[in-house]
C-alpha cells in the first residue's frame, strides 16, 4: 500500500499531555545512555548548566 494512502490512528494530545510524553522518552533516553556509558551523569549536568547560563545571557541582551 502506498504511504498515502496509509491511514494511522493520531490521538491529539493538549499541551500539558505531550510535555509529559516529551519529558518521559527524554527521561528514557538519558537514562539508557547512562547506562550504556555513552555519557556520564556529570557530563549531563555540565551541559544542562552551559544551556541554562547560555539561555540567562540571551533573556538579559534582550532586555
């Protein structure tokens, strides 16, 4: 059967649904990494500290 003319059941979620969903496969997908040794825990916080401060800097230039 041709891709278009493939029907899929798409549930609509609010927002509040597909943060959740979004935060879970994130949650997931952290942890398998961990676990696999591809990154470390720390290695995760250094980078979510460098987006957080990165983030601070631009909010403060557009003010």
């Amino acid at each position: 059967m041709p891709p278009e003319e493939e029907t899929q059941d798409v549930e609509e979620l609010s927002p509040e649904e597909l943060a959740e969903s979004n935060n879970f496969v994130l949650s997931a997908l952290i942890d398998l990494l961990i676990k696999k040794g591809v990154i470390r825990n720390e290695e995760l916080q250094q980078a979510m500290d460098e987006l957080e401060k990165a983030e601070e800097e631009d909010e403060q230039s557009d003010d």
